[in-house]
C-alpha cells in the first residue's frame, strides 16, 4: 500500500454549537495519522460557544468568512488547503466510525483516475428523531430529487444510490461510478473528498456551488467516482419546522443565485416534476410509496414523506411566485443549527 495522502477537512461555522463538537470529535477520534489532517473553518461570525469549541479541539486554522452563506465560505477555504485531498464537511455531520478516512481515501490512492469519493449512505440510527431518520431512509434532502433520480445517496425505495445514467464497477470496499456528463448526481458536500488539483483547476471565484462545480469537472472529463460502503451522519432536520426551515433558506438562494447556476436540474426533463406535483396533491401515490418504504424497512418515520413533499411543493410553489417581486439571499439572522 502507497503512503497515505494528507486530507484538508473544511468546515464553514455559524452558530454550530448543536452539532459541531460530534462532527470535531468524530474527525480527531480517526486512526488517520494525525499529522496529515489539517481541520480548516471559515466562521460567519457566531456569537454562540462555536469558536470556543473550535479553540478545544485544536483546529488548525480559523478564518472569517464575510459572505456569510457556506458557498462563501467553501470558495475561501478550498484556496487554503494544503493537502493533497479535501474533504468538505459541515458543522451537522459526523464521521461514522474511526476507520472513515482511511476508507474514503483508499479509492482515490488505488486508481489515479478516480478523482473523488463520496459515502454511500446516509447514517441511519433509531435514535434520531423520526423526520432524520427518513431522511437517511430515504436517500435525500429533497424529495423532488426523489422523484428526478438525480439523488446520491443509496434510497431504500428505490434500492439504488443514483438513478441518473452511469456505469459502475464493484471492486473492494467501494464502487467506481463512471458518470455521463449532463447527468450527475447531486454530490460535492457532506462528506466529499476531492482531489485537492482536481478542484482547484476549476475556479470558482467569492462562491462554490458543489453540484456545479462536479457537474462542471465531470463536462471536463473527470467522470470516474467513487462510492465508498460507508456511512456520513447528517442532522439535516430535527422536525418539520426545522426542515421548512433549512428548505426556504435553500430555494431562496437558488432563486437569487439562479443566472451563475450550472447544474442541468432538468436533464430528466419536466415529467418528474410533474410528477411529483401530482403525486403530493393526490396523496394516494405517496402512501404507496410509503407502504414500499415499510416494507424494505419497518420505521414510523416514513409517514412523513407526506408532509414533507406537501412542505416542499408549498415551499416551492410560493418562493417561484415571490422571486420576481423579491430577488435576494435568505437572511442568515439568528442562524443556529
């Protein structure tokens, strides 16, 4: 086995208190050789306990962030790092055992042409809250990529990590997906390691939009991914206040971010979205899929994949007929995890 590369974890920070000491002790608790991992945070300015926790763990460097938002911050720390790979997490997710980056890494040290690596999972725990455990049931953040196919987490409904066109081949540990430009799967976050040069070939000025950036580097012809059997644990919405939430904050910055956007959101064309929009007014087809989600996996929290795709269609709904009236980024005020 060829020597370990060095990784640079990037975490953006803003009020992170909840979660931010787990996702700290989960990369400092590795058996990565220490002295190859640098931890490197750009702070929106918390008034919380964020930098005090930052400080106790030792992180190796803390930079403001004036953009506020984690596009912001990922361009300013993706020009820090100084390891041959970089891992983008955030301050809500957690590493899943201790062996994780050795894991993560070893697709991109066995095949030079695979240029990032990303888990297969989201961390299910029956502890969570039920709306967490959905989401890692299910695969996704967003229920409309549900129905797109265009998720990159594996998904008990549907068996799969992806449906978007592709080849793949097994091998060790981990899969190497070969990817068709104009279709990819929404990945660059939440446990993303990336070759540091890879990344840094494609400049991306004061903000990073992830799935346009791997979107942009697959059209380049770095289409060889790996999907590692891990896991990444994600506290992406505690109930459904938290999850509107978290969902207006995203619509709204697309919205006003939309002419520097690039990922090709309907390269499955519009019939997913209706379909999804028919699907939720009916309600029935829903259920059908929740009894699918029962069946593969006896959970309660199922249920809420019919709340969550009305939330969303709302959601989506009322921010399209606002944008033209009302074009800027959700405020950040207040922001806590």
């Amino acid at each position: 086995m060829s020597s370990l590369p060095g990784i640079s974890v990037l975490i953006p920070t803003l009020n992170a208190e909840r979660y931010l000491e787990g996702c700290l002790r989960s990369v400092r608790s590795q058996d990565y050789p220490a002295d190859l991992v640098e931890i490197i945070v750009a702070d929106a300015g918390s008034t919380d306990s964020t930098l005090g926790i930052l400080h106790r763990f030792g992180v190796d460097r803390v930079v403001p962030n004036p953009g506020v938002t984690g596009e912001a911050a990922r361009a300013i720390l993706n020009s820090l790092a100084t390891k041959e790979l970089i891992l983008s997490i955030d301050s809500d997710n957690y590493l899943v055992g201790t062996d994780w980056l050795r894991r993560i890494a070893q697709p991109l040290m066995d095949d030079p042409s695979v240029f990032a690596a990303e888990p297969m999972r989201w961390d299910y725990t029956t502890s969570d809250p039920p709306m967490n455990r959905y989401f890692a049931l299910s695969g996704i953040n967003d229920p409309v990529s549900l129905f797109m196919g265009n998720y990159g987490r594996f998904s008990y409904l549907t068996g799969k990590w992806t449906e978007m066109p592709h080849t793949e081949e097994r091998r060790n540990g981990y899969l190497v997906a070969e990817l068709e430009p104009g279709h990819v799967p929404t990945m660059g976050a939440n446990g993303f390691l990336v070759r540091t040069r890879v990344l840094q070939e494609n400049p991306t000025g004061e903000y990073y939009f992830d799935i346009d950036v791997v979107n942009e580097l697959v059209r380049r012809g770095h289409r060889r991914v790996a999907k590692v059997d891990i896991s990444v644990g994600h506290h992406f919405a505690r109930d459904l206040r938290a999850f509107r939430r978290k969902t207006r904050r995203r619509i709204e910055d697309f919205l006003y971010w939309r002419e520097r956007r690039q990922y090709p959101w309907l390269s499955s064309g519009r019939g997913p979205i209706i379909r999804f929009t028919v699907y939720t007014l009916t309600v029935v087809p829903l259920l059908w899929q929740v009894a699918r989600g029962w069946a593969k996996l006896r959970d309660a929290a199922w249920l809420y994949h019919v709340p969550v795709c009305w939330t969303t269609l709302w959601l989506y709904g009322w921010a399209v007929m606002r944008s033209g009236a009302r074009r800027a980024p959700h405020s950040r005020e207040g922001w806590q995890h």
